[in-house]
C-alpha cells in the first residue's frame, strides 16, 4: 500500500541539528520511501497536511499508566516525592485490580497518544501474588488496542524500601529474586520481540536498583537481563535520598557504585537523573547509558532540575519520559516538551535548550534510548512513525515560526498519527475509542479507589 503526506509546509525530521522539511513524504509498506516535491501515484492515496506541523511519532520512555486514575490524590499534592510514593502509588496499589489497570491504562494511552506518541515504555512495577491477573499480560492487550509500540519495563522489588514508616501503608508488594527473574523470562519469551521493527518489548526493570534490590542481587539481575536480551531500565537519582543512601552504605554516588554492579551502559536507560555530577554525566555519555527526562514529574514534586542539556552536550542520550499522572497530573507529550523548553531555560538562561533540542530528544532520543535505530526521524528507509500537530487552535494563531508549535505551546494536539505507516490517531480521534465513555468509567473508578482507600483508612 502506499500513501502521500503532501502539501507540507512546517516539517522536523527530528535530528540534533533541527533539520526542516517540506513538500511530500512517500510512505510505502509500513517505510517513508521518499520525500520532497512528489506528485501522487495513479491509485495512491493522499493526506492533506495543510495546516499542520509533521514530525516523527514522539517516543515516550517512562511512565507509569496505572497512575492515569490517581491524579491529585489530595494527601500526595504538597509533598515532596518520598512522601508522595507513601501517600500516592504505595497505598493504593492493593485496589489497581485489572479493572482499575485497564482503565488506567486506556486512559494514559489516550492522553499521550493525542499528543503525538507512538512509542511507549511503561515502568510497570506493581506485581504481587496478591493479584488474580497478569499486569503485563493486561498492559500488552491495551496497547494492541491502540496500536502504540511498547515496551513493558517489568519492574518489581525484592524488597520493600527501609525508611516507609507510615503505619497506614498496606505491607510492600515483593519477590523473591529467582521469581522476579523467571517471571520476566517467561514475560520476555511471550512478547519481547528484539527486530528493529519491534511492536512489543520487555525490559528488566526493577523500581530501583538502590532501595527495592538487597545489593549482592544487582550483578545477578544485570546478567540475567543481558543473557535473555533485554534493556534495563529504573529510577536513579531522582532526588537527594538516593545520593544520600549510598553515600552513606557504600561511600560513592549513585552513578559509580551502579557501573561497577554491570547496571550502566549502551543497554541501559534511568529515569529522572535529577542529582547527578558532572563526573556522572562523563560516565553516562561515554557509556551510552541514556536518560528518560520527566521534567514535570520533578518540578511538581520539588525534586530539582535534572542537567539533560548537560548530558546532551557531553554527546549522551537524552530522551522525554511523561512519567506517572499521579506525579504531575498532565502525562502528555506536549506538557512534558514545554515543560523541559521552559524549566531549563527558567533556571539557567535562554542558551540552555532550544525547541529543536527538545524535539530530538522526544523522537531520536527516544528511539536510541530504548534500542530503536528505525524510528524517531523522518527519512527514507525509516519507519513511517509519524506524526501531524494540529495548528487549528488559537493557542497556534499568529506564530511566525509554527514549526515549533508541538514544543513551545504546551499543548501539543495530534491531528493524524501512523506506526508503521498504520493509522494511530484520524482526524483528532482515535478510531474505536469512545472518550466520553472512558471518562464516564474512570470517574466510577476514581471515586471506587478513593472509596477503598477511606475504608482502608477507618
């Protein structure tokens, strides 16, 4: 089959240097064919790109979609983030049953498919023999119903973290380290699918290395994972706690200790990375170890500014993570790029990022990061994972420069999206999806999980 974007007027291909484009984009078997001044084919059919912007499908390396239905959880909003992990994720994950999950889900697909996604890594780390489902198996269906190419980042804990003292909390969800492992094997062995072309992906991925692995067990977890060919992924340094931790049990900083445990390195991306030195980052970059970036996650939480820009100049990978909706409350593509354009540049000067920066980490940087080399850029023999912003809403009016609009609005709304040249999102819509409809049952929800946790509570 072949299909012709045409009339493009505002295109990034999404390349460090920020390259633009214009004219027409030939896709063909599921691959951009061609681009430039191309006229359609007898029998071919055509796109309209008028009026928009085009870039690559953005590619979204850390979230965490059962947290789409614990937004604003009141006890979590005025709080920094250990705090928040005891009143938010941690006491209502007995109630995530596979109703919530596949709610929650449908609800963290939709929003950040509508904002230009087309690949998702989803930490998931809520596994307990508690459940009478199979999270991964859940997460796995849902994302085949949208159609998103996705990475499952397996997370679990063999232990629960030392310093939770809230009496209120339900007793921490763990696993044995042979069970962990098996499990993700036997994950792996259904849906980790190692091809350039991948539409499914499993990553080891414990919540993290530091707090929820006893530390004879972290050689044994990166083994195991480069054995069966998986990435690894987790949080890191998301705030001083985690400096402070090893500091104090193994008397060197997060980064260092976790190189010599095998858990850095061209197979390996961390979430957050917000305190690290400049000494990290030579270590990060010259590994090839990457960064899922989650600005707004760390700023509603008051965890500090992680330095992507820095670790983006050292030659490192950079990418864009949403990160749980119960963190930041707006888990979407377009809030998470303003957000990294505006923070970075708020703390440090207007020479700190460009718009341009931004969108290769939210495509490029995405793909690298999570081991694509066919997706994240428009050119020929590329992937055709596409993406075309509407440029209809008057926050888009008057812009002299509306090849920055996914970036610099905030509210990146997608009009058409491909995966392999499949449709994702027509028109504004998602086909099959009802929104009006999974708000209803996310509200019903909500109110259930609030319900539960008063009771909990009484």
């Amino acid at each position: 089959m072949s299909l012709l974007i045409q009339n493009i007027d505002y295109g990034l291909t999404g390349d460090a240097a920020g390259t633009r484009f214009s004219g027409a984009i030939r896709i063909r078997d599921g691959f951009i064919a061609e681009m430039g001044d191309l006229s359609p084919l007898q029998g071919e059919e055509t796109l309209d790109a008028t009026g928009s912007v085009v870039t690559p499908g953005l590619v979204n390396t850390h979230h965490h979609l059962f947290q789409s239905l614990l937004k604003a959880v009141p006890d979590g909003m005025n709080v920094g983030l250990d705090t928040w992990l005891q009143k938010c994720p941690y006491a209502f994950w007995p109630f995530i049953d596979a109703d919530a999950l596949r709610i929650s889900a449908r609800v963290g697909l939709a929003e950040v498919v509508l904002s230009g996604a087309t690949t998702v890594a989803d930490h998931h780390y809520l596994f307990s023999p508690t459940y009478d489902y199979d999270p991964a198996e859940l997460l796995f269906d849902v994302a085949a119903e949208f159609g998103v190419r996705f990475v499952l980042a397996r997370g679990g804990n063999t232990k629960g973290r030392e310093y939770f003292d809230d009496p209120s909390l339900p007793p921490a969800f763990k696993e044995p380290m042979a069970d962990f492992i098996a499990s993700i094997g036997n994950t792996a062995k259904r849906w980790h699918d190692p091809s350039q072309l991948a539409m499914t992906r499993v990553a080891m991925a414990p919540t993290t290395p530091i707090f929820n692995l006893d530390p004879h067990e972290l050689p044994g977890f990166a083994e195991a994972a480069r054995d069966m060919g998986l990435r690894m992924h987790s949080h890191l340094s998301e705030n001083t706690t985690y400096v402070d931790y090893t500091l104090k049990h193994f008397g060197v900083r997060p980064v260092p200790w976790l190189a010599k445990q095998g858990w850095t390195g061209a197979d390996v991306w961390f979430a957050h990375l917000v305190e690290i030195t400049p000494e990290e980052i030579a270590h990060l970059a010259e590994s090839g170890t990457g960064m899922a970036h989650c600005t707004q996650a760390n700023a509603r939480l008051g965890s500090g500014i992680a330095p992507a820009d820095g670790l983006h100049r050292a030659g490192g990978i950079v990418s864009i993570g949403v990160d749980g909706a119960g963190a930041n409350e707006a888990a979407d593509m377009g809030a998470a790029m303003y957000s990294a354009f505006a923070t970075h540049r708020a703390a440090k000067g207007v020479d700190a990022v460009t718009a341009e920066m931004v969108m290769h980490w939210a495509t490029m940087g995405g793909a690298k990061a999570l081991g694509f080399e066919k997706i994240g850029h428009i050119a020929p023999g590329m992937a055709a994972d596409i993406a075309l912003f509407d440029l209809s809403h008057p926050r888009n009016m008057g812009l002299h420069d509306a090849a920055l609009a996914p970036v610099i609005t905030g509210a990146a709304q997608v009009r058409d999206s491909f995966v392999g040249g499949k449709r994702l999102v027509r028109d504004g819509k998602i086909p099959g999806l009802d929104l009006s409809d999974l708000g209803a049952e996310a509200r019903e929800m909500t109110a259930q999980l609030m319900a539960q946790r008063a009771a909990a509570l009484a």
